[in-house]
C-alpha cells in the first residue's frame, strides 16, 4: 500500500521538504506525492531522483500532479 | 504543454544564468547605474520613488526591467500552460516580509542579484553582502527544518492572478503617457530623478524587451538566487546554484570585455564600505527571502504564473522601499541611513518571530 503525501498549495521549498522526509522515515515503499505546479513537480522528482527513488509515474490530477516513486 | 522542459535542466539554468550574466553589464552599459544593469530591489525602490511613494529625488523611475520581468514570465507561463491562480498563503505576512527584506536590501544597497553583479564588477562590499545574505538564508533552513511553513495557498480565479502582471501594465502606459522630459522632475503624475542612480537608465524599449526576455526564461527556468544558496544548504542540492554560479562568471567576463571591472572597496558605484551593515542588512534581507520561499526577482517570476501571494511580497517590497526612504534608513555611498541599523534590528526580530511561531500543523 502505497503511502500518499499532499503537498498541493505549498510553497518552496514544502514540497520538496516533505518528500525528503517521508523518504527518509516512510516504511512503505511506494510512495505518491500530489503538487499542484509544474515547478513543484520538477523539484520533487529531482530530490527524489537524488535520493536514489525510481519515478514511476507522473500523471495530471485535476490542476496538478500526481508522482508516484519507489524508494530506491 | 507535456514534455520536458528543458530550460529546468542543469544546463538549461545554467544557460539562462549566462544569459542573465551577458545582458544585466550590457544594460549597464546602455545607461543602467554601476553593477546595477538589474537590481530587483532598487528598481522597485525606484518606481516606489516614481510614483511619489517616497520623495527621495535621486532614486525616481519606473523601470521597465520590472515590468518586463513580470509580464514576460506570464506569457511564458499563458504559452506553457503553467498560468495557475492562486492566493491565501498568509498574504499579510509575506507583504511584512517583502517590506523587511527590502529595508535590509537597501541597507547593503542591492539584493541578491546586485550583489553577484557587485562582485562581478569587482565590488569587494558585495563579499560582505552574500555573507550575509547566505547567514540570513542559513538562519531560515533551520526554521524550515523545524516545520515552519507559510500554509497552502487556493486555487482562484484567473482575474487574481492577473491583478500585479496588470498593475505593471498600467505603470508602463503611465510611462508612455507621461514620458520623461529633458530636465523635468516631474512628468504628469510621474517623476523622473535628473541626476543620481535615478536619472541613469537604458533606453525604455530596451531595458523593457530586456526584462521580458529575461522574465520569460526565468520563469522556464525557476531562476531564484535565494532558492540557490537555500536549496545548497538545507538538500546539498546544486541545481539552481548552477545558474547562479554562471551569473557571477559570465557577469565577470562581459564587465571585463565591456571595461566595466574595477576592483576594490572604496569608491564602488552606489556601495558603502560598513562591512557589518553591508552584512547585517544581507542578513536580514536573505532571511526575509528564505521565509518566503523566492529572492525578490523569483518573487516577480512566481506573480507573472499566477502566485497572488508573490505578488503581495512584492507590493510589501514597494511600500518597504518607500518606507526606507521616508524614515531614513536606506544607505548611501556615505553611509547607513540615521535610521538603518535600528530598522535591522526590528526586521529581524520581526522575521524570527515570524520564523519561530508559524509551525506545520498538519498544513
């Protein structure tokens, strides 16, 4: 079961904050972050990617995105 | 548009740094003030002055820089499908920080991006300044690792978001309709300095493609020069460090090759050599920034793609500037103002409050 983060409305660098921390403590696996802009996008895949997580999937969901990564 | 954005790239920022590099010493060049072909904050501060905010006559002009910035970024942002409204983000509270980050800015006499076009053109006080600056952005990761946030924002309506890039739009036909006139201070509603850092400006067309142009890349690129230091500091990430890097480097290069570099401390273009007020108002601005999460040229960036929270901050930072003046506590080359050092204080006791009481609980 995947867990799910919202970090939609949230400025720099939230998102990116608590991607990082459910990374780092999160015992799933799977995890799916929702933000609502492309440059909250862009920065949540790039910590993520440097934390060593897969990207699986980045699909549009309703005005924003939804990330779905592995930890790595 | 789906695809990748290649300007969000390590080179596509950086590229977009060198471009920002090559045209802020050429704007210089064309007429713009020393090591001040783009200063976010004392252009603001000079429309501040143009429209009478403040009355201090060496600092007047609505720069078109500023315009540029914010309605190229909203074409790009119109162009890419990245325009999203929104707003209600503790407003009040960025407009605070934007008046307090400018008072500490016009304490050094510069922000961020001045400060790396001071150094490129051999500035040695801009040292002190990104000291301080990345001290002030040091002390805002830790109220970030301790959870503090600003809340989310809500998605709105479109006009919202349009209200600053339209504000910019109305301070430009002021400007065709009250052009400057050759040894007037005053045109129609609008004043223009006749000498000072004011009356020293690249021809309007110019200087407007120029912030356009920049304006659409920054917004490509999510450009931020705090988010450089802050994103390096807080993740060890150097991505947006990358263009800031090239910035200062390219920036270097073209005073060079343009006869602008001139090494030392004294007698720097409008700069002052109080090292620990150069510092300490670094310090202020840089946490003010890190608190809401943009430098102030991110801050345009963000109101052109629809962020009407960015778009307080930086009205914050025009009533800041007007502040600055009508109190006292800007510097001048001679000097802090009678005032600056006592504003400094005040800023960043309001900006640790700030810091120490808004927490995440369950944002």
């Amino acid at each position: 079961m995947a867990v799910t983060v919202d970090a939609r409305g949230l400025s720099c660098p939230q998102p990116v904050i608590l991607t990082l921390d459910e990374i780092k403590k999160g015992s799933d696996n799977e995890i799916i972050i929702l933000v609502d802009t492309d440059t909250s996008k862009e920065n949540v895949t790039r910590a993520a990617e440097s934390q060593g997580c897969r990207i699986n999937e980045v699909t549009s969901e309703g005005e924003g995105y939804r990330i779905a990564m592995t930890k790595g | 548009m789906q695809g990748k954005n290649i300007f969000a790239t390590r080179w596509g920022i950086i590229v977009v740094g060198a471009i920002i590099g090559i045209l802020a010493p050429l704007l210089q060049k064309l007429g713009n003030p020393g090591n001040m072909g783009i200063c976010v904050a004392c252009f603001e501060r000079d429309i501040a002055g143009a429209i009478g905010m403040h009355r201090a006559a060496v600092v007047q002009y609505m720069r078109p820089e500023i315009i540029g910035f914010v309605l190229g970024s909203m074409i790009a942002a119109y162009l890419f499908k990245e325009y999203r409204p929104r707003v209600g983000s503790a407003p009040i509270v960025r407009f605070v920080l934007g008046a307090f980050a400018m008072i500490g800015a016009l304490v050094f006499l510069g922000c961020p991006w001045r400060a790396v076009l001071r150094l490129a053109g051999g500035d040695g006080n801009a040292i002190l300044g990104l000291l301080g600056l990345t001290f002030g952005i040091w002390i805002g990761t830790l109220f970030l690792k301790k959870g503090y946030n600003l809340g989310r924002t809500q998605t709105t309506h479109a006009t919202v978001g349009w209200m600053l890039p339209l504000i910019m739009l109305g301070f430009f036909i002021l400007m065709l309709i009250y052009p400057q006139a050759e040894g007037q201070g005053q045109s129609g509603v609008l004043s223009y300095s006749l000498k000072g850092p004011g009356a020293m400006h690249a021809p309007l067309f110019l200087s407007l493609i120029v912030g356009l142009g920049i304006g659409f890349l920054a917004q490509r690129s999510r450009f931020c020069t705090m988010g450089a230091i802050r994103d390096t500091v807080l993740f060890g990430q150097t991505h947006l460090l990358g263009g800031f890097i090239a910035l200062v480097v390219v920036a270097f290069v073209t005073n060079l090759v343009l006869g602008q570099f001139n090494a030392g401390f004294a007698g720097q273009p409008v700069a002052h050599t109080m090292h620990f007020w150069n510092f300490a108002g670094m310090t202020l601005a840089g946490l003010a920034f890190a608190l809401a999460g943009g430098c102030p040229g991110r801050q345009l960036f963000l109101s052109g793609e629809g962020d009407g929270d960015a778009a307080v901050f930086v009205m914050g930072m025009i009533v800041g500037a007007a502040f600055a003046h009508n109190f006292g506590l800007a510097s001048s080359p001679k000097g802090v103002g009678p005032h600056g050092i006592a504003a400094v204080v005040v800023g960043l006791i309001v900006c640790l409050f700030i810091g120490f009481t808004m927490r995440r609980k369950g944002v």
